[in-house]
C-alpha cells in the first residue's frame, strides 16, 4: 500500500481536482486491499452529521421497497371520463395507503398533445389481418376486394362489407385455416360455418377447422379472443389457449392467452381444463359461472367485465394496472416499442377510447404529473418524473 | 462507548438480516446511517446524493444479507462499500463534467431533488425488481415468500414441505442474480474476501 498516492488521490478528490482516471484508481486501491479504507478513513475530516430518525426510517423504506413489488397507485376517475371526449375530470392518488387527493382539469379533446413530442402514432384505421389455407396461400384481407375470398371443399370464405369474415358450408374432412392479426391492426370478427362468432384482439391468432367433422370443434388461439359460440352437445367447441383448454357448455366468453391464460365467462357456463404435470390436461376441469375468471390455475370470482371486455368495445379501460402492462396493451395496438427510462411502479386506473391517437392516451397518464413520454417514430420512451 | 463495543454486538443482528428479517435491517441502519452519512458527505459534499450513497450502501448490505453472518468486521466493510461508492460517483461526475453523458443518465441533474427520487436509485430499483420478475418460477415463489410475507426460511421450508437447506440455498441463488444483475458481484466478493486476497498479495510479494 502506497499511503503517499492514496494521500495524494484522496485529497485530489475531496478539492475536486482529480481526473476520472485518478478516480477510478483510487476505487480499485479500496477493492484491492482493505487497509486503503482505514487510510483513507485516517486522512478525512470527517464531520459527524445529524439524521432524523424520521430521514433514516425513510432511507430504510426506500431500499426495503427496492426487491418488492409497487405499491403506489394512481387513478383517474372512470365515471368522468366519455367515450368520444376524453377528459381526466379528477384525479385520485393512494399513496402507500395514504390518501392524497389532487384535483386537476384536463381536456384532451382540445388538440392537447405530449409534450416534447414531435411525431405521433395514430390508432389502427384498417385491419391487417391474414388467413393462412390449408395450402398454404396467404390471403391478406386488406388487399383483397368485399365478397368471394376462397372456396375450400364445399365452404365459402365471404368478407362482408364491414369487413367480417364469414365461413360457410360443409366439408367432409377436416381442413385448418388460420387467421392472423397482426399488432397495430383493428379488431377482426369473424363467424365459423358452424355460426360462431369470434373476436380477435390484435397480436392475437386462431387456427381452425374451415368445416367442423367429428365429435368436437376444436380452436387453437395465441393472444386474446372472445367467443359467442352456437351451442351443441353433440359436438362440443373447445378452445385450445397455451396448456388450457376450454369447453363450451353453451356460452359467451373471453380468452386472454396473452401470458398466462385468463379464461373470463360472460354468459352460459365453460369448463376450464388445466394442464396437468405430464402434459395432459385436468379432465375434471372447473365450471364457470358468469362473471367468474381463470386467471392462470386461479378461480377469480366477480372481475369486472367493463374491463376484460374493454377490447372488444374499443376501449382501454386500466384498473391498478401498472406502466409494463399498460405499455404492453398499447404496443400491440398501436404496435410501438416502449422504452423504459428508469422505475415506473405506478399503477393507474382508468379507461379511454382506443380510436385516438397514442399522444392522447399517453397525455393522460402525463397530467398526473407521475410520467413523461417522448414519441420517436415507434420507439416510446417512458420516463419517471420527480 | 468506544467504536469497536458499540459495534461488537451486531453478530445476532447481521444473522437476523441473514434470514430476511426486515426490523433487524432497520436496526442496523439506525446504528450505521448517520456514520455512512458523514463519511460519504466528507467526500462528494453533496447533500442530496450522500443520502443516494447511504441507501445505495444498504441496499449492497441487504441484497449481500445471506453473506453478513461472515462478515468479520461489518463496520469498516460498510464504510469500504461506502467509500467505493463516493468515489465512484465522483468519477461519474467528472466524467460527466467533461462531457460524457453517463452521468446525466445515472444521476438526477439538480440538487434539489429529494433522495428518494433519484434516478440512480430508480434505475436500481427498476433493475432489481426486474430481476427479481425474471427469476426462475421456485427461486421466485420462494424469493416472494420472503420478501412479500416475510416467511423465516424454516416456514418457508414447511410451507412448501421442503428442506431448510433447500430454501437456503435457493434464496441465496436469488441474492447472486439480484448482485449479479447490478453488475457488483465481482466487486463484492473482493470486498468480502479482501482480506484473504491482500493477505495472499502481501504473501506473494
């Protein structure tokens, strides 16, 4: 140990004159040999400082939180927020149990826009699905005219005028199409040849037979649909989501396979079947009634439907959802790519339309005062403010 | 009370802190803030950041917390930790100063913000978190078993029908990731055995 360079390094420091290669020496003397410290302890004058037991207990909060879940919530009040105007009316703030209200007057609607924002992404106005036939064609629904889109077997594809897709006929074997919607795209709905309606969110995709044959009907899903199924007891629809497999038992319904699979019953009943450890599935299975929901192997009783549904009535609607999982909703449908810019462990409530531009949701969350957004092409950058 | 009794007592502490106990923690950071405190401000004279510093240094201490019943002498590890950190902020802020922007990012430009809210601490903060999200499902289950519900090991083991050891070393697996993750693993294990190395350097020599 060289006491003379450490003397030398050490007061540099403390005068502010050392480089950041005389820095970076010194932090690998202290490394190296546990006897720099005591030198360095020796040489500095150190004055004692008073904390406040109140100043501690903080400091030991803030690192104590730091390996936990958040805990912070903000909201802004649902009730005040309209379908077409969109306004944050009120806004709530829990913080760590104590309620601290702050009011605050916003009207999106006035051509508000995030600041330091220079470009903007608009919400899907077209839908960019595609469906896959059995032979491999792809048929790109936005590039093909209203009307006849393919005959398979006996079956018709048709897209209607508002743009649904409509499967019609019977085959006598089963042949599989799939259809795709990518994210940044609209909400596709189409309706099976047995009458089935279902819903596709976007990032989402569903493989299925273009004619039901045997004694099920079976789909595959990746992403999030919703399903109005015709009911049959002879030939029962089973939806197939990651290692869940759900059956109809004459119902409505909603399947988030996004990660875990949420399963939320609208109407009627289905029963959940769950994976089991040798890759099978539970075939006991567990029987919704409505308004329930399975979330991964969890029974939910009485989630709120507004919400699951939210999609699917063009809306987003946030109930103590945090920034990763609000970010995550709004790069599938505006297909940007979040960027996060340090801690975001807040968590919102509230709900707006997903018609609007991405400037206007994210000003939003911005007014809270919580967050700041900068927009660069499809790159989004949040950044904690305060 | 000389430094050495009143810091003699901490052997049933740092055990304590070993099995994740939270009021334990507290303890030991009422004993040590205001001493980390001065001797960070002695060197970057910064009010703000020293208070950054001093969490900055007991986060290292409670993510190192299965590695403190080891720990010959806590004080003037603590302090060796702390000293690292001062300088290296400095570094940071020279660095910075010259016009390199690492420093922009990693610390909040005004004085004025509190301590609580800087970006330093966020961005380890969001680091951590992450990791902790990111662990393998059984390290994790038994991660949050600890932190979230502040289990002890051994009911963590009969909760989950396992054996002590096994949430031991499985816990002690999560704190690697969570060092490994914010980049000081390597660093720590000179600072916990640097005795050992200098005694073997010093050997050498």
């Amino acid at each position: 140990m060289n006491e003379e360079r450490i003397a030398y390094l050490v007061k540099c420091a403390v005068e502010r004159t050392a480089t950041a290669d005389e820095l970076t020496e010194l932090t690998l003397l202290i490394r190296e040999d546990e006897r720099v410290a005591k030198e360095i302890e020796s040489l500095l004058k150190v004055e004692k400082r008073d904390l406040s037991n109140q100043e501690i207990d903080a400091m030991a909060d803030a690192v104590l939180k730091m390996d936990r879940p958040a805990k912070l919530r903000y909201m802004f009040n649902p009730k005040a927020i309209g379908w077409k105007r969109i306004a944050v009316a009120a806004a709530v703030i829990v913080m760590l149990g104590v309620g601290v209200y702050l009011l605050s007057h916003v009207d999106t609607n006035r051509g508000r826009v995030v600041e330091s924002n220079h470009s903007d992404v608009n919400a899907p106005a077209t839908n960019r699905a595609m469906i896959t036939l059995a032979d491999g064609t792809k048929v790109y629904l936005d590039s093909v005219d209203n009307g006849k889109l393919a005959q398979q077997s006996d079956v018709t594809v048709t897209k209607t005028n508002d743009g649904k897709i409509i499967y019609a006929g019977n085959a006598s074997e089963i042949v599989y199409n799939t259809l795709s919607n990518p994210r940044g795209s609209k909400v596709i709905d189409m309706t099976l040849s047995d009458g089935t309606r279902v819903w596709l969110n976007a990032e989402s995709s569903i493989t299925y037979p273009v004619s039901f044959v045997g004694n099920e009907r079976k789909v595959t899903i990746t992403g999030e649909a919703y399903f109005e199924v015709t009911h049959n007891e002879k030939m029962p629809f089973r939806v197939s989501a990651n290692d869940v497999l759900i059956e109809d038992l004459g119902t409505e319904f909603n399947v988030n396979a996004y990660k875990a699979t949420i399963t939320t019953l609208i109407k009627g009943v289905v029963k959940v079947l769950l994976p089991t450890k040798d890759g099978g599935q539970d075939q006991k299975g567990i029987v919704l009634k409505p308004g329930q929901q399975i979330l991964g192997d969890k029974l939910v009783g009485e989630v709120d439907l507004e919400k699951v549904l939210a999609w699917k009535n063009n809306e987003f609607n946030f109930h103590d959802d945090n920034l990763e999982e609000i970010m995550d909703q709004l790069s599938r449908w505006y297909d940007i790519n979040p960027v996060f810019i340090g801690q975001a462990d807040t968590e919102y409530t509230g709900r707006i339309t997903r018609t609007v531009p991405i400037s206007q949701v994210l000003a939003m969350f911005e007014k809270l005062g919580y967050v700041k957004f900068e927009i660069n092409g499809k790159d989004v950058k949040i950044i904690p403010v305060k | 009370m000389d430094k050495e009794s009143q810091y003699a007592t901490n052997n049933e502490l740092l055990s304590q802190i070993a099995e994740g106990d939270e009021a334990a923690f507290r303890q030991l950071f009422h004993q040590y803030a205001q001493l980390i405190h001065s001797h960070i401000y002695s060197i970057i004279k910064s009010e703000t950041h020293t208070k950054d510093l001093v969490q900055d240094s007991f986060l290292r201490v409670w993510i190192h917390r299965d590695k403190l019943p080891g720990i010959e002498n806590f004080r003037s590890w603590l302090v060796r930790i702390a000293y690292n950190l001062a300088f290296s902020y400095l570094r940071d802020k020279a660095i910075h100063e010259r016009g390199d922007t690492k420093y922009a990012v990693k610390y909040s430009k005004s004085d004025q913000h509190s301590a609580e809210d800087d970006l330093h601490l966020q961005t380890l903060q969001q680091i951590i978190r992450k990791t902790v999200e990111n662990l393998p499902p059984q390290q994790k289950k038994i991660y949050l078993l600890s932190r979230e519900e502040g289990l002890k090991i051994p009911e963590i083991a009969a909760k989950l029908g396992l054996a002590v050891s096994t949430v031991k070393n499985t816990l002690g697996r999560a704190l690697e990731a969570l060092r490994g993750a914010i980049g000081e693993e390597e660093l720590w294990l000179l600072v916990l055995y640097g005795s050992c190395l200098s005694a073997v350097a010093s050997h050498l020599r």
